[in-house]
C-alpha cells in the first residue's frame, strides 16, 4: 500500500473514530437531555392538573372538570387528558383522535414509547383516601423531530470534518512522500555503487536533519570503503569456508537432535507408561534397567548437544510458571535412594520463606542439579551428601535462590581447582575410566547456571570433600503462596517428640518444626524418650511421634512396643522415617505406626503427616497440592500431534487418568474436527508439518469468537522463550508442556486450567452472570 494511502486512510481512521465517539456522545446527551425535559414537562403538568381538578373529583362536580378540560384543550402538546373517579368511572376525557383511543400505559423511558405518546398519570387523594387520578399523554413527535434533525446536522458536521481531515492527510502525505522519495533515490544509489552521492538539504526541520545525516553516513562510508575493501577480500574466502562448517554443524545437530530424540522419548515414555502396570519382578527388574540405561544415554546426548549449542551461541532457555518445591521433589528423592544405596547419609534443608510459585526454567535447573548431585555421590564413597536451599535475594517480583550441595567424597586437588568447570575436564584423567562420564556436566552447568541469572563456583580440598554453590535467579508469580501462607497456624500449640540420633538431621527438623509453630521435644536415644513418655502420660497420648528408623540400641519393632507401652494406649501416633519410601510401607501392620515418610525429610510432606494425625485423616493425602486440590472427572481432549510414537505415549499417559482422547494428525484435521465435535481441551503440539500449533490456534480462536464458545488449549513444545511466550499468548493459548511430555507437568497444567475454569464459574456466579 502506497505511504500517501496509508498517510490518508490512518489520519480518515482516526478521525473517524474520534468524531463517532464525539457523535455518540452527544446524541447520547441530546436524547437524555430531551427525555428529562419531557418526563419533566409531563409529570408537572399531569400534578397540575391532579391539584387543580382535586375538589371538582371528590365532589364529582362534572361541570367544573368539564370546563377545565376544554380550557386545558387548546394546549397542542396533550395528546388526550382522561379524569378517572373512584370504581375506574371516566368523568372526564379529551384529546385528539389517536389520543382518545390510546390504551393507557406508563412510560418512564423516551424509547418505551410505541405509540409516540408519553403516558404519565397523578393519584387525587385526601386524608389517605384515593378519589381517583388524572391520566395525561403528551405527544412526542416535536422531541423525535427535534433529534432526528440534530442526528442529521452532527453527522453532517463529521462528514465535513473527515472530507477536511482527507485533505490535510492527502497533502501531508504528498509532502512527506516526496522527502522519503528523495531519500529513496539516494539509498538506491548507494545500492548501486556510486558513494559520492549526496541529498540536497533545505530547511532545519526533521526530514532536513535525517537527509544531513544520510549525507554523514555517505562520508564515512566513503572513508572506509577503501580499508575495508580490502580487508573483506582478505576475510571473504575464510568467512565462506568457516560459514559452511557452521551451518554443516547446524544441521547435523539439528538431524541428530531430531532422529535420536524421537525414538528415545518413545522409548522413555513407553517404559514410564509400562513401570506403572502390573509386572513381575523380573519384567519390572529389566524395564528398571531399561529405563536407567536410557536416562543415562539422554544425559549424554544432551551434554554433547548442549555443550554444541553454547559453543554456538544457541542454548535456549524457557519462561515457564512451575512449583520449586515439586520440581526438585522427584529428583531429590531419586538421589536420595541412590546415596542410600551406597550407604551415604543424604540431608535436605530447604529455608522456611522459599516460595514455591516461581517463573522461569525448571528443566535447566533440574538439569544443573542432576550434573552436581550424579558427580556428589559418584564421588563420595562414605559419609554423607548435603543439599541447602535458602534465598539469596529477593527484590519485587525477582528472587534470587542459593543452592549448595556439599559431598565427603574424594575433594578436587589445587592444580585441578582452575580447569575443573571447563569442556572434556575431570580431576583426574583416570576418572573418566574409573567414574564414567564426559566430563561436560560441570562446564554446562557453569554455563547454564549464567543464563539463569545466576553462577556456579565451589570450595574443595582433595580428599576433604567439595561444597558446589549454584544460584539462579527467576520471577515470582502473581498468584505467589509462601511456604508460611500454606501452613499458617494450623499446627500451633501441637507437640512433637522426636527420636532422631542424627545431629544434623535433627538440627534440619527443628526448623521445620519451628516453622509450624509446634512444639518439639528431641531425644538422640531409645532409653530418654521412653523415659519422657512414661512421665508424661497425657502428654504421650496426644503428641505425634517422629522416629527415626535408625535408633541404636533396639530393634525397630521392639522401639515401637515400647513406645506403646510407655504411652499406654495403642493409637497409631508414630510417624516412621525411613529409607524406604512411604509407598513401599505398609504402616498398618506395625504396631503403633500411624504413617512413615522419607527419610529424606521435606517441609511439605512433613506437614501433611503432622496435620493428618491431629486432623485424623489419611496420611498420605497431600493438602496443598493444587492440582489434588481441582475437581477430578472425565475430560475429553483433543490431542494434535503429527508424530505418531507422541501420540501413543500422550494418549496412554492421559487415558491412564481417566480422560477420553481423540488424535488429530495435524492442525488442519484439527479445525475439521473440532467443527463436528466439542471437547473440553486441546493439546496442541506447535511444530507440526503445514499448518503449525500457533496458526491452528488463532484460527479456531476467531471460529470460537463468532460461536462464543471457548476451549482451553495446552500448548507441547520443546521450548518457551520469552517471545515464543508473548507469541501464544497473543494467539491465545493458555499453558504449555514441553516435550517429552512429562506425566506430572502435564498432570499440574491440565489441574492449574481446572482450577482457574472453577474460580471464572466461581466469579460468574457471585457476580450474578448465568
């Protein structure tokens, strides 16, 4: 389109909508203004009349109100008036012919009016007694003349101004259009070889000091050509050849990527679906190993592509919301069972006020801390490992979290202190045969832990073990709940005996405890909390008792009797932490036992124990799990994906919870389907084949506009920048996943959409909107 039209049609634009505005308004004030006066004019009148015609009513003088009619007559307005007397009796009545005939009916509003008579009527009374009431209709056809002559005038106003407004835009345009034409010309013959050229300039206006800048940028143009040329002859073949083996580069990652990628999420994804069915020890024995061995290849895979893309400068990160807590809770779990194995003390303290509500990358962070809790117990042969959380910083709506994760394993010698966090470098070169690994994970590491706005640095010495330090930086949500505003006081005044010989691990419960305002009575052996139970009876009986399933001195069963004997009673009040996980414990069986957690203590699951003991509920139900929280039933979604392993792992993932899917193979499918069909979501892969996931979505959001209707969509990607962020919004998506789809994440997206559809329903309701 021509700069002069655009120029036009914006300032036509414009001005139209401001004088359709202007128009708008006062028609709108004309017509509210008229209506008042007519309400007015007619209420006074018919009062009038009702005051003047009072004693004539009550008398039933019919002579009189017969006068006063053919006095009031000659005033053009009054469409009729009518004088009613008691039993509905008409004593009196003129007007003009449609006046006369007019059934009577109130109006209140100028366009109520049907039969263009305003119908207004006065009630004569005296002493409380109603003798009867005058009715009054004044035509309306002066005020309905009066606006359609204003309507008329303002919109020939407006039409002046926008023919006026064309004009001044046509000349504007032609004006500007010339300059830019001057410029173009210059610009062109730049293009095309000859430097000298130059634009004239006139005037000091901003046209004038953009052609005095053009003019500038030709010198200096001119005055670096010549050492340029050069030089770019020089570079040119060079440039070409490392260009080449930069984009081979590209794409062979690219194909890797892609064709590794695929086949091992199908493969992870069909294991994960199978470990959840019914198997035999044996099946479940090498479907472990299966899995483990595939975990252990995407670790590799993913360092060499990760070290490739910061290499290029393309590492990516996401700008997802995401729950802290429940991101590290699996990971941390896992490696737990692994120290386990290896008979290593694994200790866990996260700080009271780190909040769980945070935006940012959760994959990068899990990425990190799988590289330093793999190489913590890799390298650590005894003793214990140590993972601290607390916040570093926070600011607004920035947090900054600090993470160190301490080991007492082999250490890093000072001649190794200054390489170790640099690609292929390991403390020793007989580690990578002794240990394994790439010796990648710590350069990446360091790397992605600066994307995350953070760094990575440690305190080591050989064969004293290494304390790593990690801080990342992320958002804080809107709708952010601190860890104090989850639990608030619900747990105050309670009391809790702990028999825990761990000093540290003791150390790490009474925060948490501190935190839930209970109050704690520790005892590092089997003899002094008997001895405390037996001399404080009531105490015992009402009190929830945390046990260590590590207390020296006694068998675990024989502890139990005899915390049951000391207590005398034989409610379940012990609360087992094992290093079993609670899953794999049949509380019931053992005498005493109201629930067992991991050994592996977590704020959150130790709460939900405490308050289901005191609560008397079941021990296992997590209270502040939004996504256990939602409403729970059948939904049926939509699942567009073109890759055909993606769509089985996604529809045996979803059927498993309940929840009925139907494949699309493409966003055009889509559309076709959701015109015969409705569902209640849609996972909408963004990369397919054709038609993409943003494309499909803006279309079926206009469809769903015309229909309004709507359908929440969920969109799978393989990353979430920023701008990808603003971009689905844009086309109306209302939460991602990333690939490979992820049972929790899906499960804690699919659960946030129900929640916020629920506190819409919620809002509507209140608010009265059906």
């Amino acid at each position: 389109m021509p700069f002069r039209l655009k120029t036009i049609l914006g300032i036509a634009l414009i001005e139209g909508i401001i004088l359709s505005i202007l128009i708008f308004l006062a028609l709108f004030f004309i017509k509210a203004s008229s209506e008042l006066e007519l309400k007015e004019h007619a209420t006074s009148t018919v009062n009038l009349f009702a005051t003047a015609l009072q004693d004539a009513v009550i008398t039933t003088d019919l002579d009189t109100i017969n006068s006063f009619l053919q006095e009031v007559k000659k005033n053009r307005e009054l469409a009729y008036v009518r004088v009613i007397g008691t039993d509905s009796i008409i004593l009196g009545e003129l007007g003009n012919e449609r006046g006369v005939d007019n059934t009577f009916k109130p109006d209140f509003k100028l366009e109520n009016v049907d039969d263009n008579t305003f119908d207004v009527s006065a009630s004569i009374s005296e002493a409380g007694t109603q003798f009867g009431r005058i009715e009054l209709g004044i035509s309306a056809d002066v005020i309905t003349e009066y606006l359609l002559n204003a309507r008329g005038k303002i919109i020939y106003v407006a039409i002046v101004g926008m023919v006026l407004s064309a004009l001044f835009s046509f000349f504007l345009g032609s004006y500007l259009l010339k300059q830019l034409k001057k410029l173009e010309e210059a610009a062109g013959m730049i293009l095309s070889g000859d430097y000298t050229h130059k634009i004239e300039v006139k005037g000091n206006d901003e046209i004038a000091k953009t052609a005095l800048s053009f003019n500038k940028m030709v010198d200096k143009l001119n005055e670096t050509f010549a050492n340029m040329k050069i030089e770019i002859l020089e570079r040119k073949k060079a440039t070409e050849t490392a260009e080449a083996a930069n984009l081979a580069k590209s794409q062979f990652l690219a194909n890797m990527s892609h064709e590794i990628r695929t086949p091992m999420n199908g493969i992870i994804g069909i294991t994960a679906l199978m470990l959840h069915s019914d198997l035999t020890e044996k099946q479940r024995k090498y479907l472990l190993i299966t899995k483990t061995s595939s975990d252990n290849l995407m670790v590799i895979i993913n360092d060499i592509l990760d070290i490739s893309k910061i290499e290029s400068g393309k590492i990516e990160v996401d700008y997802v919301d995401f729950n802290f807590r429940d991101t590290l809770d699996d990971l941390l779990d896992l490696y737990s069972l692994h120290a386990s194995e290896k008979a290593l003390d694994f200790f866990l303290s996260i700080s009271p006020d780190v909040p769980d509500m945070l935006i940012g990358d959760p994959g990068r962070l899990r990425q990190i801390l799988i590289n330093l809790l793999s190489n913590a117990i890799k390298f650590t042969h005894q003793g214990y490992i140590d993972v601290d959380i607390k916040i570093e910083s926070i600011e607004e709506k920035r947090i900054v979290i600090n993470i160190m994760i301490g080991d007492t394993g082999i250490g890093i010698s000072n001649e190794k202190r200054d390489v170790i966090l640099e690609p292929f470098m390991q403390a020793d070169n007989t580690m990578s045969k002794k240990y394994g690994g790439t010796g990648l994970g710590l350069s990446i590491s360091a790397e992605l832990a600066c994307l995350l706005g953070g760094r990575l640095w440690f305190d080591s010495m050989e064969g004293m073990g290494s304390k790593f330090h990690l801080t990342v930086a992320f958002d804080l949500q809107d709708k952010i709940t601190e860890y104090q505003a989850c639990y608030s006081n619900q747990l105050e005044n309670k009391s809790v005996l702990v028999l825990e010989k761990n000093e540290k691990q003791s150390f790490i419960v009474e925060k948490y405890l501190n935190s839930f305002n209970v109050k704690s009575f520790f005892f590092e052996t089997p003899g002094k909390a008997l001895a405390f139970l037996k001399s404080n009876q009531e105490l015992s009986r009402s009190a929830a008792i945390l046990v260590s399933d590590r207390m020296p001195g006694m068998e675990g069963d024989v502890l139990l009797k005899q915390i049951e004997v000391a207590g005398q009673h034989h409610d379940k009040n012990v609360i087992l932490t094992s290093d079993i996980v609670q899953s794999e414990v049949n509380a019931s069986t053992r005498n005493g036992v109201f629930c067992a957690i991991s050994r592996l203590v977590k704020d959150r699951e130790l709460f939900n124990s405490l308050l289901a003991y005191f609560k008397g509920t079941q021990a296992e139900k997590i209270l502040f799990s939004p996504v256990q929280q939602a409403e729970k039933h059948r939904l049926k979604i939509l699942l567009v994906e073109d890759e055909l392993l993606n769509q089985q792992v996604a529809v045996s993932i979803l059927s498993s919870w309940g929840h009925f899917a139907r494949v699309a193979n493409n966003g055009m499918e889509a559309l076709n389907i959701l015109k015969m069909e409705r569902f209640d979501l849609i996972l909408m892969d963004l990369q397919m084949p054709g038609m993409d996931g943003l494309q499909a979505t803006q279309l079926i959001r206009e469809r769903e506009r015309r229909e309004n209707e709507y359908t929440p969509v969920i969109a799978v990607t393989a990353h979430a920048l920023k701008g990808d962020r603003d971009r689905c919004l844009s086309a109306g998506i209302d939460d991602y996943v990333t690939k490979p789809i992820r049972g929790k994440e899906l499960h804690d997206a699919i659960g946030r959409l129900e929640l916020k559809q629920q506190a819409v329903a919620a809002s509507d309701s209140s608010s009265g909107k059906s």
